[in-house]
C-alpha cells in the first residue's frame, strides 16, 4: 500500500500570530506553517514540509543539469585556507568569510562558494583538451557571515546553494556551458513555479551578456528593476535607459513666488507643470570634500551606486553643510549659485533648453531659466535610477518597473581562478593553458521564499503543485463520527494509492481550526469531507491557490485529481 502522511503525527508545529520577527511575508508565512525555525540568526532548521519543498526544487534541478550533461559531486565544506591564499581572496573576501582553526592552528574557512576547491579538484587530473568541457555541480550548504541576516531563508548565514563550475579549453566552449547553464537556469525557475526575469549583471566587452542573475519578481525583493516586453531587464542601478525629460517654456527669466513649495510635488501643483519639467537639485559633500550641487529630472530619484561611481565616497549635506554652502534647502537651482559649488547634471536633461528651478531664495522658483543664457552646468554625469516609463535602451518603448529577489547567477570567470591557481591543461596545439571557466549558483533555500512571496494570500501559502510538500490534504471535517471518518480515511488510502502525494488531517480538532491549517500550509488540493457531502457520496474539492470549489463524486475523486495534479507536476 501507498504511504501518506497523518497530520496527527506531523511536525508542523503552527502558529495562529504573525512572530514579531518576521517583516517578510514569506519568512512569517515559512514560520507560521511550521515549516522553518530559528536557531540563531540566519541559522534555520527546515521541518519535513519544508524539507520536502527543497527536495522537489533540488529535483528540478538536478534533472535539469542532468539534461545539459552536468555532473553531481560533493566536496567538503570545511576548505582549507590555503587554496583561498591561492587564488587571492583569503584577504579580500572580508569579514563575510567564516574563518576558522583546527587543534594544530591550521586555518580553514567554511566555504561561501567553491571555485577554488573545483579548480584545485580538476588542476590535476583534467589535462588534456580532449577531456573538455566538463562541467561538475554540487548541492550543498554555504556559509556567509551576512553583516544583516534576515528574511528567513532570503538571506542566511548557512543556506543550500546549487554551485557548478564549467571547464573549458575556448572562449566558444565556455560560452556554450555558459548558454546551456543560462538556458536551463531559466527553465529551473519556472517549473519550480518562480516566475523570474534575466537581468543583465555584467556585459562583455565582445557584446553579448557575461553574466545574467535571474530575478524572481516579488515586491519583497531586494533589488530594483525595470523590464520591457521586449525582454530587456535590467537593475535599475546598472540600466542605462532612455529618460524622457519634458521641456519647460521658453521665456524671460521670471522669478515667480512659491511660498512653503520645498518639494517637487508642491512646486508642480502649485505652477500647474509636469514634475518631469521641473528639476530637482541634490545638495552633496563629493568624496574630495567639494560642495556639490546635481541636477535631476524632477520626477526622477538619483541611484547610489550610480552616485558613487560618480562621486565617490560622498554624502547628502546636512542642514548645518547646507548653511555653510549658502543653500537655501528645497530652493536650489542653478542660476546664482554661491562661488565654488561643483555644478553636475544629469546627461538627461543636456537637450533641455528651459528649466523651471530653485531661485536659491527661500520660497522662490525661477520659471523660463534658460541653459547658457541663464547658467551652465560643469559637468553631465549618469547618476538617475531608471524608473517606469523610461525608454527602453533596446526598443525605444516605454519600460515598467519591479522589484526581484536574486535566486541565481550564472557568470563567466574566464582564467581568473585557472591562472591565480595554476590550473592549466595541454591543448590541441601543445601548448599549456589556463581552463576558461564559469561559475552558475543558484540559492535552492531562498528559492523557497521565493516561491512563497509569489504564491499566498492573506490566509496562508499557495504552493504551486511542481513543490508542493504534498499535493492533497483531506480534510475530515469530524473524526469522531462514524460515518466520515471512514470514508476519510478510505478516501485517503485511495488516492495515495493512485499515486498522489497525500496529507490527512485526522487531528481531533474542530473544523474551524482545521480549515485555517489547511490554508496557512498551502497544499494545492483540499478534499473536505463532511456529514452531507459523504451522505450524497460527494466530496468537496478546494483548490487553494484560486479558491474554486467543486464537489466531485468518490468514484471520480482520484481520476479528477490525478487528470490536474499530474500534468503540473515540475
Ligand atoms: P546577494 O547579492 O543576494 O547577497 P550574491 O550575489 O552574493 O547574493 P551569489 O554569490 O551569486 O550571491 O550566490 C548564488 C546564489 O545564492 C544567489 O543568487 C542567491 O540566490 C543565493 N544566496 C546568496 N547569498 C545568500 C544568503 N545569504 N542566503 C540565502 N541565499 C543566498
Ligand atoms: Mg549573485
């Protein structure tokens, strides 16, 4: 006979309250549903359904790298520091490095990731070109000493990555690993039920991309991106897109009253303009100590990580830096700006002509204030955040906005690690080389969160059927009586026995708080039992992700199952 798994004796141990720890709605949901516990920050213990999750994602992925002709190992976690000396990065990983000595004072780190112990794996052994590419993966647990651990699974201090590194003998040969990994990366995500976006991480200088993270669109996510139909995604912080600025009037210069207008919003209800034809002044220390002042379409933010780049180690002026610059706080512009201020702008905004401003008065705007006329600008510099609406550098359409958690990367490492480390194989001409290598990760536990952030609703989880812990829950609405509990408990025992992943709830509860469970832990398919459905020989059928309801005769219940479960499996 079939198994299936008795609610009684499950340890799914529930909570009715949101843990006060929790902000994400996938970390209180995973504590909720009793499927995660804390041991300490950023260490999580994963309960049997949330096990079962991680090895059906772990499933998906190991068929997947199976179909590409990727090889399963495992190596140790506990590396020795030397091969980190190696490669360089023994210094240069940082205090995210978990550092650690064994009774002789050797030191070890526990591994993060693994190219280096990959490569010192293969330096040996894979000599000739004729044995390559070959590409080896392991899924194991890592360890990063995150400055903020949080989220639950999201972003731990131990967590499950899938790592494979590719070994290659060409450029051509490592871009096939790489297209192949890419490729199957992106079918990972979707029979695992993630609906995730590639976004280009990092372009090759030969054109192409050489490196891809796969965002998982949620509203949790850390990252901030922008997308088009065509297929362009990019991180708002590295998109280079197209920003539509609107055109003031022209006009003589006109110093116009906009008493307690401080912001952009005020200003533009206030004057009846679009915020795009305004312009917003940023007030900055750069990182050589200057004053500066930059310039950004209205209705745009500006990007810190575009900031740095541009202005180094810098920060927003204080009200006290302010006054000493001559400031005058939420009335800056460009026209009579005090001596020896560095006046940047956005190179959006170097084809407007006629800019409605700051009169560096307080509660004055200058309205027609025209470039080279009125003032000039120093300096034109990248620095706004894409934003929805923008041009897609691609298409030219206009582009929308999301936000994504990271759930992988696949990257071309080239020889940085083959070279630092000495791995070099002969090749065809007789010549030692360094292996061309790449590195693809995926993070198998945050994909859980990942999971959950896209399916739940208020009431609980919605697992997708491909990484259900089970896929159907019956639900014996009483146990004690004598007429459904065997019907329930025959129910139950035929559709294991048709081959469906079965979870029965045989708790001497009330149907109420049965019902709240049921939801709360997400399995796909609810088969409820109750006196009058088992009177007329029918059961009820919730689909939990869509909330349906159908009631399906016992005779039909496996078949009428089976025909919706079987073809969503991952
Ligand atoms: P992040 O930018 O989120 O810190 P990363 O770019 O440093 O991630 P990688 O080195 O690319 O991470 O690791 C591969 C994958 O491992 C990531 O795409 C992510 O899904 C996962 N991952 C990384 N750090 C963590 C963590 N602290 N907890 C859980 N998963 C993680
Ligand atoms: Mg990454």
């Amino acid at each position: 006979m079939k198994r299936y798994q008795k609610m009684s004796s499950l340890y799914a141990p529930t909570l009715k309250e949101d843990p006060a720890e929790a902000e994400l709605v996938s970390h209180k949901l995973l504590l909720r549903a009793g499927m995660i516990r804390k041991t300490a920050a950023g260490l999580y213990s994963y309960l049997p359904l949330c096990w079962r999750v991680l090895r059906k994602i772990e499933g998906v992925i190991r068929d997947e790298m199976e179909g590409i002709g990727a090889q399963e190992i495992q190596v140790p976690i506990l590396t020795p520091a030397e091969l980190w000396e190696q490669s360089g990065r023994y210094g240069a990983y940082g205090p995210e490095l978990m550092r650690l000595k064994d009774r002789h004072d050797r030191d070890f780190v526990l591994g993060p990731t693994h190219e280096e112990t990959f490569t010192d794996l293969v330096r040996n052994e894979l000599r000739s070109y004729k044995q390559l590419p070959v590409t080896l993966y392991q899924i194991q647990d890592k360890f990063r000493d995150e400055l903020r651990p949080r989220f639950g699974l999201m972003r731990g201090r131990e967590f499950i990555m899938k790592d494979a590194y590719s070994f290659s003998a060409s450029q051509e040969s490592l871009q096939e690993c790489y297209d192949a990994e890419k490729a199957a990366y992106a079918r990972i995500a979707e029979r695992c039920g993630i609906k995730a976006l590639p976004v280009v991480a990092d372009s090759g200088q030969i054109g192409g991309d050489t490196s891809v993270e796969f965002m998982a669109l949620a509203d949790a996510g850390e990252a901030e991106l922008v997308w088009c139909d065509c297929g362009f995604a990019a991180d708002t912080e590295a998109a280079t897109a197209e920003v539509a600025v609107a055109e003031g009037e022209a006009g003589e210069l006109e110093r116009v009253h906009t008493p307690n207008a401080g912001t952009i919003s005020d200003v533009s209800a206030l004057l009846g303009v679009q915020e795009s034809a305004t312009r917003k002044a940023l007030a900055l220390i750069d990182g050589e100590g200057r004053a500066t002042v930059c310039f950004v379409p209205g209705d745009h933010e500006m990007n810190d990580v575009k900031a740095e780049h541009v202005f180094g180690d810098y920060h927003m002026m204080t009200d006290e830096e302010l006054r000493d610059a001559g400031l005058v706080k939420g009335f800056i512009g460009p026209v009579g700006l005090p001596e020896g201020i560095r006046v940047v702008a956005d190179a959006s905004l170097k084809s407007s002509e006629w800019w409605l401003v700051g009169a560096n008065l307080a509660n004055y705007h200058y309205r027609h204030a025209q470039m080279g006329r009125d003032f000039t600008i120093d300096e034109w510099v990248d620095v706004v955040c894409a934003r929805e609406g923008d041009l897609c550098p691609h298409c030219g359409k206009p582009m929308h906005a999301a936000r994504g958690i990271e759930i992988s990367q696949v990257f071309q490492l080239g020889t940085k690690y083959s070279e630092s480390m000495g791995a070099t194989f002969m090749d065809e001409d007789g010549r030692e080389k360094p292996f061309l290598m790449g590195c693809y990760g995926i993070g198998v536990s945050r994909m859980v969160s990942a999971v959950v952030e896209q399916h739940s609703d208020e009431r609980g989880i919605c697992w997708p059927v491909c990484v259900a812990p089970y896929e159907v829950e019956v639900v014996a609405m009483s146990v004690n009586d004598d007429v459904v509990w065997p019907v329930a408990s025959k129910v139950t025992e035929e559709l294991a026995a048709a081959d469906l992943e079965v979870v029965v709830d045989d708790r001497k509860e009330r149907p109420g708080v049965k019902f709240a469970d049921a939801d709360l832990i997400g399995i796909p398919y609810q088969v409820i039992l109750g006196k009058k459905g088992v009177a007329a020989g029918n059961a009820e059928v919730k689909v939990r992700e869509t909330g349906e309801r159908f009631d399906v005769p016992f005779a039909e219940l496996s078949q009428w199952l089976r025909d919706r479960i079987v073809p969503a499996r991952a």
